[in-house]
C-alpha cells in the first residue's frame, strides 16, 4: 500500500461524506425510502458550520510505517529542539509532528508530552487527533494512564477541537474492531472496502464525477484508517512475516483490553464536556457505523456478540448517551446494506437505551435488497413481524430467496 497522507481538510470533507452518506435512501421528513437514491453534492463536501482547519504539517500515522529510522529521528529532534537553527519553521513543524505521531506509536509517552510546549494551537489539535486514535491499541493500565495523561495535557495546552478528534476515532474505532472480526490482511481490507463503496455509489443516481470524488476521499481516509492500524499492530511488537506485520493480519485485543479502550475514550468525553454538542455525538456516531457497512461481507456471523465487537459496542453506547439521535437512521442503512452484525449491534444497544427502530421498516429494506442474513437477524432478534411488504417486494424484483423465507 502506498503512503497516504490525510489532512485535517481532507478529514472534513470525507467526514462529511460519511455524515450525508445515511440520507440516500431515507427522506429526511417521514423515514421513507428514497427510490431514485440520489448523490446530493453534499456527500463531496462538508457542510458543517464548524471552523475549518487549514491545511496541516503534522503528518497522519501512516508516517511511522514509512520505514525510517524512528530513534534517530526522535533523537535528532530532540538535540534541536529548542535551539535557533537555519531551519525554516515550516520544516520545523513538520518534523515536530513527525517526532510526535512516531512518539505515540512507540508509546514514548515521555517525548510526547516534551513536544507539547513547541506547538502552536494548529498543532495542538492535531496532536489531540493522533493521541486520541492511539486508545484504541492501547493494552496495559500504565499505557491507559500514560495515554490519558497525554491527552489531558493537550487540552491544557489549548487543544480545542474535539468535534474533529471524535469524528476521526470513532471512524478509526470501527475500522480497528471490523479488522479484528477475523484474520485477514490489510490489503485484502482495502479491496473489500473500495470494492463495496464502489457498488454502493453505483446505486446512487447522480453525477459521476461526484460520486467519483466521494469515492476518492473516503478510500483514501479509509486507507489512513487502516495504514494506522498496520503501524500501531507493528509498533505492538510485531514484525515482518508476523501477525502484526502491515501485510499481514490485524493484532487481536482481550476483553480486558477493549475495557481500558472504552476507559480512555470516556475520559476523552469527559474532559471535551459541553464542548461537544448533541450534533457532534451524532455525527460522530456515523462516522462509526459507516465503515461497518462497508465491511459487512468480510466481518464473521456472531461478530457482534463476541470480544471484537466489545469496543464498538461500548463506543456507540457511549455517543448515544452523549446524545446521538440517528440510531433508527444507522439501524435502517445497516439493514439496507445487509450489514447485519451492526444490525445487531444496535439492536443491542436500542434495548439497552429504550431507543425506538423500526424494525418493521429495516425488514423491508433487507428483503428489498435481498438481504437474507440481515432479515434472519430481524425477524429472530428484532422480532419483526411484517411480512406483507417484503413478500410484495420479492414479488417485484423476482427474489425466489425472500420468497422462501417467507
């Protein structure tokens, strides 16, 4: 895989396809289905009102997979800092970021936080990013307190945009628990991903070059998502030919593990307080669901119900109880893209919270969509009862399987 480069501009406007992603088969006023399944030029763009970040030089994960020398570089850092060199700031920021992302995926706590005090506020930010993403591979009480540490002294030091942290780690959280549903490569990962975006665009009316420029720029955040992953799983103690090698599969995390994740995160939410509002928890709660339908054909049957899946699950709780609303939402495209592990998921979580889906409705999008798993899964843990509808839309589309199901 080649590296790639996310910038915090990129990271809006792919976060604003996920977030407008969810609107294509559903009208906004009554829930119903969208029949012409149209791309508005919104999935290309971000339309929050939030303050956009310039383009950034701290540099995304995959940097630390790059192959360079990480301790002499540290090192080197470390003998400059500080010190009037003829550098240019530009490149000085550079490998400030560089210094501190490779820090964080060696678990160099300690230099992380020395690299504090040389950032200034853009920098910040996206140091919050990358420390906040770091949670989600760590594996002891000393790199969940390290961690946290990390991120509380980012905060004091005036790392402000928590809307932006939270969309990029719970999209990066749903990434890292579908890897973890079963052994498989990272380049196999990619495939899946680009090859279920693909067909999920093509069933969108609308311009092409649009749809090809969402296409883009969720592949292309998809493979930052998953170039962090291969680095974090080598930075664990992997190496190459071995399970956590970026060519090879995914490390795998305890149940103990995902509790210390879910820990961290929470203190994450803790810490951003009302800064984050009911909009953020919901947006940031597809950001999460959204590479799960993606990864739907590749994630394994009880995946929901199994310590993979325990991080995920304690994620969206947590952005429910934040005040995401859109859980019917997610739960309906689940259910259209036969994703039906997070089907589960949510079905999970909606009993759990007292949260209303309509089970009846998401029954009619899998038969429509001829979705057999998922239909199993509604009418077996969801309880759906309906079946007028779905027996009506076999009919049209001529599905002999729905037919027999029902």
């Amino acid at each position: 895989m080649e590296e790639v480069e996310v910038t915090p501009m990129e990271e809006v406007e792919v976060l604003g396809v996920v977030r407008h992603s969810f609107e294509r088969d559903l009208d906004d006023c009554s829930g119903r289905e969208n029949v012409n399944h149209e791309l508005s030029p919104e999935c290309t763009a971000s339309t929050s009102g939030r303050e956009r970040i310039n383009s950034s030089n701290w540099t995304s994960d995959n940097e630390a997979a790059s192959g360079r020398d990480e301790s002499s570089r540290m090192h080197s850092f470390r003998k400059r800092a500080g010190k009037d060199d003829a550098v240019s700031p530009k490149k000085d920021r550079v490998d400030l970021g560089r210094s501190f992302q490779m820090a964080v995926s060696v678990h160099d706590w300690a230099l992380a936080e020395s690299l504090i005090t040389l950032a200034d506020p853009p920098r910040l930010n996206d140091g919050l990013c990358i420390a906040l993403d770091s949670i989600w591979f760590l594996s002891t009480t000393q790199e969940l307190a390290a961690a946290t540490r990390l991120i509380e002294s980012l905060i004091l030091a005036g790392a402000h945009d928590f809307t932006r942290a939270a969309l990029r780690t719970s999209f990066l959280a749903s990434c890292v628990s579908a890897c973890r549903s079963r052994t498989m490569s990272l380049a196999d990962t990619v495939t899946v991903m680009a090859q279920r975006l693909g067909e999920r665009l093509q069933e969108c009316n609308g311009d092409e070059i649009l749809k090809a420029e969402a296409a883009a720029k969720v592949q292309r955040f998809t493979e930052w998502a998953l170039k962090c992953i291969g680095s974090h799983s080598r930075e664990a103690g992997a190496h190459p030919g071995s399970s956590g090698d970026i060519g090879m599969t995914i490390i795998h995390s305890s149940a103990v593990e995902s509790r210390l994740q879910l820990m961290a995160f929470n203190r994450f939410l803790e810490l951003a307080g009302s800064r984050l509002t009911k909009k953020d928890y919901t947006e940031a709660f597809d950001a999460a669901c959204f590479p799960l339908t993606l990864f739907s054909s590749a994630i394994d049957p009880g995946w929901a119900t199994g310590i993979a899946a325990s991080a995920m699950q304690g994620l969206l709780g947590l952005l429910v109880e934040g005040g995401a609303d859109n859980v019917n939402q997610c739960f309906l495209e689940a259910a259209r893209f036969g994703s039906t592990e997070l089907v589960r998921i949510l079905l999970q979580i909606a009993q759990r919270d007292g949260v209303e889906l309509d089970v009846d409705l998401a029954l009619g999008f899998a038969s429509h969509y001829c979705k057999i798993g998922t239909m199993e899964c509604l009418v077996e843990d969801g309880k759906a009862d309906s079946f007028l509808g779905p027996l009506m839309r076999a009919a049209e589309r001529g599905c002999m399987e729905v037919r027999a199901f029902n």
